[in-house]
C-alpha cells in the first residue's frame, strides 16, 4: 500500500518539502512514494556505501560459511555486497546453503529470497534486540556464525550471540562514508525556511547529517522542520545530536515511513510546523 492510496484520494504532502538522506542508490523508492503523495523530494544523501578496505576478511569467512550454522543479515547493503563479492568470485547464492539464513527485518529478507535463499527467521521488531529475542532458543553453544554487516554497526548482535556461546565472525561486508556532495543545498534549503520534514532512515544518516554543518548552526537551521526517522535506534542517535523526532512509524519499514509521514499532514493544518526540530527528548 502506498503514502498516497493509505489516506484515500488526496495528495497529503502536496506542496511539502521533504529531505531525503539516504545513500543515493537507495533513496529511489522512498523518494517515489513521497513524491506519489504529493511531496517535492530533496534528496541530500549523507552517507555512501562502499565496499571494505579489503575484500581479504569477507572472501576468508564466505570460504568457510559452509561449516557455520547461521548467517545473519542485518541490511539489504549487506546482502547485496556478499552477493556482489560472490560474484566476481565466481560464486552464488549456494556457497550459503548450508547454515540457516536469519534477517533483521522484511526488507533484507526480500533482498536474500530474490538472490535465491530462504530467511528462516524475520523478528517482528525490526531491530537487532528483536533479532536477539528470535534467536534465543535456537542458537545452541558452540554454533559458528556469519555476521557480514557494516564495519560500524552496533555491537548488540555480536553481544548477545557470544553470551548464548556462539563463535561470532563479525566481517566488514561494506562501510559507509560521509557524503557532502549535496550540503551547499540543503543548507540554502534550510536558510530558506522551504524544508517541512528531514528523514533519517539510520543512525549513519543522522550522524553524517548532523556533521554537516558547524557546532551551533543546527539548532537554527531545524526550527521548525520535522524530523522523521525509521525506528527507535535511529531517532536515539537523533536525541543525541538534539533532534526530536517528530514522525515514527510502528513497523521500521520504508513504506511505512512514507506512509506516517503521508498521515502526519493529512491530520495537519496547512503551514509549517514551527519548532518541531528543537532539541527535545523523543
């Protein structure tokens, strides 16, 4: 279901300006269904992803995946790098038929079905606690497991995993570096006074975000915009960089963001929301 077919025939972000911080090949489809909802999208990626310094650690535990029991996958980015590095190493999906495949939320685990394998677990809260909760009863002591992820994730997974007695391979699958390429706009953008929502969609998008700009400037700059963010991890890292979040949908999705922040204004006067960027707790 879409932003716009959610709240019936209206175009609720119809003259709404909406900042997009997505890495640019992944901002196509969040900024598609806020545009189908009327909104004019800006899109400003802050991060970008890049494979690892080295491709030395992932080819080593892609080489021995066949003798873990799980391979976890907490992105899509991570599961299109391995499939990539697969790839040009003359592999596939059946160098992981072997462990059993878990997957941190609907997306990564469409993202492992198209390349041709089975997510056995999808927790219902789409964040690594969630994921840990899944995994208790059937992650035994002794297991090996594959966790090919961002060389910065959080360390929750690899926590939790070794409390429980598996031997953790934590790899760098991908990295995210900041992106500025786009930051004279959306500072012209905020001077302005023309942005109505910022979206963050991760923590690195609201780092990366918040580094953009001088000590001081942001308070400023946010009076009066909206901040929009995936989930509960994601508007914590907004908390610390002061930013309130305005607008949380209930399932960490992509189109259930599109889809809050389309309900957001269709329940809003016209106008600019004055002060919802402020530094407050969330």
């Amino acid at each position: 279901m879409t932003a716009r077919t959610e709240v019936g025939a209206a175009r609720p972000l119809s003259g709404r300006v909406i900042v997009v911080t997505r890495a640019l090949e992944q901002a196509g489809r969040f900024g598609a269904l806020l545009e189908e909802a009327g909104a004019r999208v800006l899109s400003v990626p802050t991060i970008a992803i890049e494979p690892p310094p080295s491709w030395a650690a992932l080819d080593a535990a892609l080489a021995a995946a066949g003798a873990c029991q799980w391979v976890i996958f907490t992105s899509v980015n991570g599961v299109e790098m391995v499939r990539r590095r697969l790839a040009e190493t003359g592999r596939g999906a059946e160098a992981l038929r072997g462990p059993r495949v878990a997957a941190i939320g609907p997306a990564t685990a469409e993202a492992i079905r198209r390349w041709g394998l089975a997510p056995e677990i999808v927790p219902d809260e789409y964040v690594a606690e969630g994921l840990v909760e899944r995994l208790r009863a059937l992650v035994r002591p002794g297991d090996r497991v594959l966790l090919p992820r961002a060389a910065e994730a959080r360390d929750v997974l690899v926590r939790e995993l070794s409390a429980m007695g598996a031997t953790v391979n934590e790899v760098a699958a991908y990295r995210t570096r900041p992106a500025v390429e786009g930051a004279a706009a959306l500072t012209a953008a905020l001077e302005a006074g023309s942005v109505d929502v910022v979206t963050f969609t991760s923590s690195s998008t609201v780092r990366h975000f918040a580094a953009l700009f001088a000590k001081g400037e942001l308070p400023r700059l946010m009076q009066g915009v909206l901040v929009a963010c995936i989930g509960p991890v994601t508007a914590s890292t907004a908390a610390e960089h002061g930013l309130r979040t305005a607008i949380a949908p209930a399932e960490y999705t992509i189109p259930a963001l599109a889809r809050a922040i389309a309900l957001h204004f269709a329940n809003a006067p016209a106008g600019r929301s004055g002060g919802a960027g402020l530094p407050q707790p969330y």
